[in-house]
C-alpha cells in the first residue's frame, strides 16, 4: 500500500521529466470553472439588489449583508482552507467545496427572507473560500512546469475575470426575469466542472499535523468584528457602543492570531510566511485590486440605478464593454510577464486601474452614461492584467507543499478588501442625498490605495522558497 510520502515522491518525479501531468487539461477546466462560478456571486448580486430589496424587502444595511455575508466568510475561512489543501489534497479538498458551494445556492435561489438569504450566502462565502486554494494548487500540481504554469494560471485567472465582469451583466439579464435565477444558473455549470474533477489525477497529502483552531477562530472573529463595524457604523455612526465595541474585539482578535502563528506549535500560517516580504507585498496588491474593483461594480450598480434612472437591464448592459475587454486581457498576463518581467504586468495593471478610477471620479453627474462605461474598462482590465501574474509569482516564489497556504493568504487579503470597500463605500453613499458625493469620495479612496501599492511593487522581487 502506498503511504503519502510515496504518492508526494512519484507526483515529483513525474514533474521531473513531464511538463503537465496526466489529466491536466480536465484538472484546468474543473479550476477555471469554479473559480468562475464563485466569482460570478460575488458580484452578480449588485445589480439584482433592488429586485432583493422589493422581494424580500430590508434597507442598505441589509442589502450591504447580502453581498458581505459571501465576502466576509470567503475571506474568514480562506487560510484555513489554503491549509486545509495542502493537508487533504487539492482534489479532495476543491470537490468538498464545490459541492458545498452548489448546496448554497440552491438555498440561496429559494430563500423566502432576507434573513435565510443572508445565512445562506455566508454558507457559500464558506464553499468558495475552500475552492480557491485548492483549484490553484490543482493547477500546481497538473502543471509542474513553470512556463506552463504561467499559462495555466492565466487561463484560470480568465475564468474569475469573465466572472466577476460578468456579474453585473448576468444579474441584469436574469432579475428581469427573476432575480432567484442568479443562485440556480450555479448549478449546471458546477456540475460540469465536477465531472471534470473526475477526470483529474488524485493529489498527494502532505503530514498531518493538529489543526489551528486559535488560528481560525480569532482569524473569523476578527474579521467578522471588523466588517460588522465598519457596515453598521453607516447607519448607526462610529460612536455608537456596539460599533466601537466591534472595533475593539476585531484589535484583540487580531492580536490572538498573531500570537497563534509566533508561539502555536501547528500555526496555520506561520510568521515565516507572515514576515516575507513577496507575501506581504503580494497581499498588499491583492488587498487594493479589489477594494478598487468590487468598490467600483458595488458603487456603479447602484448609481446608475438611483442616480440615472435606469433599469437593472440596462445598468447590466452597461457593464458589456468592460467585460468583452477584461476576458481579453487576461490570457496576455503570460506573455507580458515573460517578455518584459514578472513585475511589468502588476504594475501596468494597476495603473490602470488606478487611472480608471480617478476617472470616474472626475466624470460630472450631468456627463452622459458612455462616459461612465468608457472609464470603467481600464479599472476591469486593469485588475485583468495584474491578478494572474501576481498570483504566478507568488506560486513561483513558495515550495509546492505551501502553495495551497500561500494563495489562500494572497485571496484573503483581496476577500478583505473586497468587502472593506462594499461596507466603507456602502457608509459614504449611505445617507440620502449624499449619492454622488460619496460616489467621488469612494473612488478617490479606492485610486489612491492602488496608487500606494503600485509605488510598492517595484520592491516585488521573489526570494529564497519559503
């Protein structure tokens, strides 16, 4: 009987004189297709929000908790799960939460209240945290090849690209007819790329060692504390008890996880992986792509709405021309890293975005809608460009055996950022009157996070494997 240590010597040997593994191709689309399918929900939502709010009724805090809820677990649970793959295996672990995922939206799809609706999205947060690592370090595993990976990478990253871009575009289109169809459309393409995962090879474990439970709870504390805070502080003011007591229990918790990853003896992440400098930098990357991104497609739909008067549809369609440019963009972050540098295409990335963003800021209320809809295609194509080969580079830069671990970091800092910019720009458009203001104020926000972290990637330089 083969043990672990076996299996984990013949996938390295098999590396050593292939570049792909058998199955790859199955192993790649099953990725692709579920890093789609959670990408679309987090952001297909936004435009459906109004249809939400007259079905099920609830004000801009509750609506605030539908697109959170998913968020906040995603990014709450992700290093665990990162974890979670390197221990179980990826493909083991990515069928557990692809299946869990389907099962959500399911529920999701009949919830007969805001309240079973927004517990059924933190299920979902929870299915899609496990997915995320675990499709990447698939994706480690069936392409042992670096320049192969890079490939590979790019055409996983343009599956989440199509989706997130996506999002807004489905969600208009479907709360025309219903907007329950939204969670249903997950099913059949779930499904697929859970035939697919049959077809790829089984995955190694690694040792197994206790699991960080200070790790994870102070970890989901603290960050469930944190959004709790900053979504509730929109309506009931950053002095109200509950909020600041919020804040107060998301600095402990934080505090306890630290100290879980410096002196716990089976920490989670660890404080070498904490303290190197490509993670915190990658992470810090991650962190201002989606506060730019999810902030922009959660400011628009509603504005477009509100502001302009238009229909879900027509705010769905109004998103097209970021999505056709965004899913042709992403395939070329391969070919950019390599011809000009791992680097250049981060950088590029989020210049654009950045750019676009300013843009937006600047585009006067009395400016015709094309305008919104040009300036938003470099803020998608931007972050198109820079999440795959930052996330290439960080797979290059990590050992195989903490892959899992390292991308489940790098997606809880976006996960983080993501739902930062939903609750605190959530705040700033919160009271009546105050829409296109907070509109201008939001972006600016957003510009000048990505601006920070772009002047921060020229000390991006992989090191020694950690």
């Amino acid at each position: 009987m083969s043990t672990p240590t076996d299996t984990a010597v013949l996938v390295a040997d098999q590396a050593a004189v292939s570049p792909r593994r058998p199955g790859a191709g199955a192993a790649l689309g099953a990725a692709l297709l579920g890093f789609f399918v959670i990408t679309l929900d987090a952001l297909v939502v936004n435009v459906a929000l109004p249809s939400i709010r007259g079905s099920l009724g609830g004000g801009i805090t509750g609506l605030q908790w539908v697109i959170d809820g998913y968020t906040l677990m995603f990014a709450a649970l992700l290093l665990s799960a990162g974890s979670l793959t390197d221990r179980l295996g990826a493909r083991r672990t990515f069928g557990a939460g692809l299946a869990l995922f389907l099962a959500a939206s399911a529920v999701c799809g009949s919830a007969p209240d805001l309240g079973m609706l927004v517990g059924a999205r933190l299920v979902q947060g929870a299915g899609a945290a496990v997915i995320v690592p675990s499709s990447l370090a698939l994706i480690r595993e069936a392409f042992p090849d670096a320049g192969r990976r890079a490939k590979a990478i790019s055409i996983w990253a343009l599956g989440g690209s199509v989706g997130s871009a996506a999002g807004p575009v489905a969600g208009g289109f479907l709360s025309q007819v219903d907007w329950r169809l939204i969670f249903f459309v997950n099913l059949p393409v779930g499904l697929i790329a859970l035939l697919l995962l049959l077809r790829a090879q089984g995955s190694p474990r690694s040792a197994k060692a206790p699991f960080d439970w200070a790790g994870q709870l102070s970890a989901v504390v603290a960050m469930g504390a944190l959004t709790f805070a900053v979504i509730e502080a929109g309506s009931a003011g950053f002095g109200d008890p509950k909020v600041l007591g919020s804040f107060l229990l998301a600095l402990g918790a934080a505090a306890v996880f630290v100290g879980a990853q410096a002196r716990g003896r089976h920490p989670m992440v660890g404080t070498a992986l904490l303290r190197d400098r490509t993670m915190v930098l990658s992470s810090a990357i991650g962190f201002a792509l989606n506060v730019g991104f999810y902030g922009m497609i959660f400011l628009l739909s509603l504005y477009l709405q509100q502001a302009k008067g238009m229909s879900s549809l027509a705010t769905g369609l109004a998103f097209v021309p970021m999505t056709l440019l965004t899913a042709s963009v992403s395939p070329t972050a391969a070919w950019f890293a390599a011809r000009f540098g791992a680097r250049m295409p981060v950088i590029t990335g989020q210049v654009a975005m950045a750019a676009g963003l300013v843009l937006l800021a600047l585009v006067p209320a009395t400016a015709p809608t094309w305008l919104l809809v040009a300036a938003m295609i470099p803020v998608g194509a931007g972050g198109s460009l820079a999440v795959p080969a930052l996330t290439s580079l960080l797979l290059d830069h990590v050992a195989p055996g903490r892959a899992g671990t390292a991308t489940g970091v790098l997606n809880t800092s976006r996960q983080i950022g993501g739902a930062l910019a939903i609750a605190v720009f959530g705040a700033l458009i919160a009271e009546p009157g105050h829409l296109s203001d907070g509109l201008e104020t939001s972006l600016l926000i957003a510009a000048a996070a990505v601006v920070c972290t772009t002047a921060a990637t020229f000390l991006l330089r992989p090191v020694a494997r950690v």
